[in-house]
C-alpha cells in the first residue's frame, strides 16, 4: 500500500506537469534553441552559434531596455507593496462597506492591461484627456520623455494595489489579536506594532508578493504598448517590446529568442537573491 503512494501521487499531479512542461519548459528550449540561428520567420534558418547574443550586447538597444525595465520595477514595485499594505490595514477592520470597497479596488487587476492602456491613453492625452481638462494645465503625460516611464508605473501601480491587498489582508487575518494586545500592554504605539510585528510577520505574503511583481513587472508589454508603443526615445522600451521589436517588426526572430533567453536567466538570478534574502528574516509558525 505505501508503495503505491508515490505513484498514485505522480499520477495526480500529471496533468499540471504536463501543462507545465507544453506551455512552460519546453518553449524556454524552444527559444534558446532558436537564439542559436538567423532566421527571418520565412525563410531559411542559419546557424549562428552565439552571435545574436553578442550583438545584442554591442548593441544598445537590449541595455536600454534592461535599464528602462529595471527603472519602471524600482517605481512600481515597492509603492503597489507599500499602498497595498496601507490599503489592507483599512480594509482588514471591516468596517461599513468594506466588502464593497474590496470589490472595487480589485477590479482594474482582473481587467485586460490592453483595454486599460487604452483608457488611460485617453485619460491622459495632452488636449482633450480628462486628466488635464480637471487640472487645467497642459502636460504631454506621454510624450515627454521625463514623464512618460513614471507616468507607466502609475497606471499599473494603480492596476495592482487592490490585488496586492487582498493577499495583504489574509496575512494579516493570520496574525493573533493577542500579539497585538500585548503590545499596548507594553505601551507600542501604532506605528511601533505595524514596523516591529506587523511588517516581520508578513514577510511570507511580502516574499510572495515581490517575487510575482518584479517577475510580471519585468514581463509587462500590453499596458506600455497600448499607453506609448515604446515611448519617447525609447524611454519605455521595456525588455518585452524589444521582443516584439525584433521579433515581429524587425523579423529578427534569432536575436529576439536571445532577449527572452537572457529575461528569463536574469529573472532567475533576481528570484534566487529574493530568496535568498528573505529566507532568514521569514516566521511561519505565529503560535
């Protein structure tokens, strides 16, 4: 009988593997395959060794979209934790209408970036947008190559912080009322409970919650292409619209493999240090 468990285990858990294993595993081999070849989509593939990897490094076009795709993840990571954190303190109390509130602030992340992008490219246009008709200014939000990645970050700061709480408030939800009780026994203010109890013993959820965001904020393509298209000068070329640049504009497909390879090792190292980090500063057992 105990024999059998293991297999009986495999065999429950092989539909998931095989999903993984089409639609993750094997196009990452697919593309570092591909990385190894010149081909145009059309016509005949030319083998090329390491070629495409190195002139993407000669060329600036992957640095810069590394750079820009670094700078709109330091903006909108650490503000979608930190307002989602403050978002699900309020609504954790469950106060009048708090179900409803948790409704709302939700909605934007189950909607398509794509038909977001385009509201807020309307939101935000210079002469007619909505933005600047209740400002009664002028501000070209993005076209001008200062505001256009920081105006990006805000659409999907504003897209994530009502999902970012939601994982917030069930951690919280875990945290024994008696903790904090003996904290105002012991005289804690407010901002001492959230910075010495609360915060450490969310860093399960925050770990969660940065390794998905930095991975989907490196990933993010649809909102940027619907807000800008890459941007003034290049300012919000992501890594993803490098992709689509040289995959399907530039019929490049050898050298855009090369980028998702070099994404998907860089996401790796990125996860494996957030690991790292937080490994030694997690509590799981609030007992």
């Amino acid at each position: 009988m105990n024999a059998r468990r293991p297999l009986l285990g495999w065999l429950l858990v092989a539909p998931s593997l095989i999903g993984v294993a089409a639609f993750l595993v094997l196009p990452v081999l697919l593309a570092a395959v591909v990385s190894l070849f010149r081909w145009d989509l059309l016509g005949t593939r030319s083998f090329v060794g390491l070629g495409n990897y190195t002139s993407l490094l000669a060329d600036g076009a992957l640095a810069n979209s590394l750079v820009v795709t670094a700078m709109f993840t330091l903006i909108s990571v650490p503000l979608s934790l930190a307002l989602g954190l403050v978002l699900a303190t309020q609504l954790v109390r469950a106060l009048a209408g708090s179900a409803i509130v948790r409704v709302i602030v939700v909605i934007p992340w189950v909607c398509a970036p794509l038909a977001l992008g385009v509201v807020w490219k309307w939101i935000l246009q210079p002469s007619v947008g909505a933005l600047n008709q209740i400002l009664g200014v002028r501000i070209e939000w993005l076209t001008d190559p200062a505001l256009a990645l920081p105006a990006v970050a805000f659409v999907a700061i504003w897209q994530n912080v009502g999902y970012i709480s939601l994982f917030f408030q069930a951690g919280l939800s875990r945290i024994p009322a008696s903790i904090y009780e003996a904290a105002r026994i012991d005289g804690a203010s407010p901002w001492q409970s959230m910075r010495f109890m609360t915060i450490p013993l969310l860093r399960p959820t925050t770990f969660f919650l940065a390794v998905t965001q930095v991975v989907a904020s490196f990933q993010v393509f649809d909102m940027v292409f619907a807000l800008t298209g890459g941007g003034p000068q290049h300012r919000t070329e992501v890594v993803a619209s490098l992709i689509y640049h040289e995959a399907f504009e530039a019929s490049r497909l050898g050298r855009a493999s090369a980028v998702a390879v070099i994404l998907f090792l860089l996401l790796v190292v990125i996860t494996l240090i957030q690991q790292r980090w937080f490994s030694r500063r997690i509590t799981y057992d609030l007992s």
